[in-house]
C-alpha cells in the first residue's frame, strides 16, 4: 500500500483499542451469485491482513465482533459453516499469532458453542497466553445485552452472599463485571458494508468511542481501508462531554 499514507498517521495519537463490525460478507457472495459462506472464508483474509496491520501500526487491542448472540438464528447451514471456519482458522493460525506475539481473546456466552470450537478456543487461548503484543479479542456469540444482563446477575449474587455491598456499586463495579474488564474502551469502531448500526456490540463501552462507517464490504477491507479510518479517527475534535477550551489546556499540561 502507499507507504505516504501509513506516513500520514500520528503515532502519538494512535487509538489503542480499535473495534470492528465485519459486516457485509453475505452481500459480498450473493453480488457474485455464490453462496453466503463463501463471502465468510473470503473475510477471513481480511481478517488476517486486519489483525496484521494493526499488530505493526502498535495498536494495542483490536476487538472483531466475528458472531452475535442473534446469529444464532441464522439458518443452520450457515452457523454450522461458520462454527467450522472458526475451528480450522484458529487452528491455523495460532503459530502464526504467536509469530506475531499476539495474545488471542474471546468475550461472549461461549457455552452455546459446539464442543469442539470451545476445546479448540480453550487450546488457543492458553498457547498464545504468554504473548505481550497485540490483542486480538474475538466477540464470539456476543451481545452487549447478554453481557450487561450477566454483569447485573453475578452483581446480585455478589450483593446476596454479602461479598459487596449494593450502595458501594459504581461504574468501576459494573466494569469489574463486564467481559472486556481487562481492555481498556475501545476509542475507534469501524463497522464495513454501509449501515449506520451498533447491532448491540459494546453498548457501554462505546460510550466515547468515535465511529467510522465505510460502503466497503468486510472481504474487501483492507490495511489501506483501516489506515483511512485511523486517520478520519486522527482528525476528530474528542471533547468527553468537556468544552475545546478544557481539552486545550489539559493537552497543554501534557
Ligand atoms: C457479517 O456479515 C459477518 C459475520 C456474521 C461473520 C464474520 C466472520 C468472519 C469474517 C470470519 C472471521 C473468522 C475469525 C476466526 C475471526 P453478514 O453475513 O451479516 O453480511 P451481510 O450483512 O451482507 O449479510
């Protein structure tokens, strides 16, 4: 890709944490009369290309919303297929995140997994545990509501058995039980393909996130694609509710 335009970026303003939705990969396949899951194995490349391309811009947490508590529901030939893409690429390509030094995660209700993805997962989790580069967090069977209606579940056992006292609860508790506990908010989502949606992806920690949607297809995104949108996210004015006067002098302090 153009190297002028990797050129363009501030490193001392790079977003830590980047979010995705790859959406579009089902439109991608049926615009070229093929089947829906032929578009999910043309993603993966995006995928591959993705996570390398933010492993060398040093982003440090990069979250890929890869299956919702919703696509589920989908017809089953397509949750089966996908479920199998999942356990032959992570199979893959564990040696090469550990080439990479890249730590893999997982947030979501990972008990409505087959079997095998979970063992699988399990297995990819421990292997590349040790790795202190970048983290691919993988939202698998994920939704924000699922996570919040867990959060305040295991909030109510833990009021119950007397362990935390209810009038202590404060955002930092609610953090404490959410999935993403040990990731810091993401500052940037990308959502591919051409809707204007969150579609119940990190609904608390999007809270000050800047949002950046692209026409382009998830199997069509490319490391030219995420540089665009760094560099859109490098242009924001991120004011947290605070005036520009404010966020001068804080940034002046620095
Ligand atoms: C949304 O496009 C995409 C998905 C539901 C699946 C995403 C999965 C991959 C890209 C494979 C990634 C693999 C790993 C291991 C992370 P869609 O099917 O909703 O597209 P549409 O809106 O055009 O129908």
């Amino acid at each position: 890709m153009q190297e002028d335009l990797i050129g363009k970026i501030n490193k001392a303003r790079m977003p830590r944490h980047i979010a995705i939705i790859m959406d579009g990969n089902g439109r991608w396949a049926e615009e070229q009369g093929q089947d829906r899951l032929y578009g999910h194995y043309h993603g993966v490349e995006s995928v591959r290309i993705i996570v390398e391309g933010c492993a060398e811009l040093g982003v440090e947490y990069l979250t890929l919303y890869a299956f919702s508590t919703e696509n589920w529901d989908r017809p089953q030939k397509e949750v089966e297929g996908l479920m199998l893409l999942f356990v032959d690429t992570i199979r893959k390509e564990v040696p090469i995140l550990n080439k990479n030094n890249i730590r893999l995660r997982v947030i979501g209700d990972l008990s409505l997994l087959p079997k095998d993805a979970h063992k699988e997962l399990h297995e990819a989790l421990e292997m590349t545990s040790q790795n202190t580069g970048l983290n691919l967090i993988l939202a698998l069977s994920y939704s924000s509501r699922w996570e919040l209606v867990n959060a305040v579940k295991h909030i109510a056992l833990d009021v119950e058995k007397g362990t935390l006292q209810a009038a202590n609860v404060n955002q930092q508790t609610l953090e404490q039980y959410l999935a993403t506990s040990e990731f810091p908010d993401p500052e940037l989502m990308i959502r591919t393909s051409g809707e204007y949606r969150i579609s119940n992806f990190l609904l608390y920690q999007l809270a000050y996130a800047e949002l950046y949607f692209t026409n382009t297809r998830w199997p069509d995104f490319r490391k030219e694609n995420l540089v665009e949108a760094i560099l859109d996210f490098q242009g924001r004015n991120r004011r947290f509710g605070k005036t520009d006067k404010q966020i001068e002098e804080e940034t002046a302090l620095l």
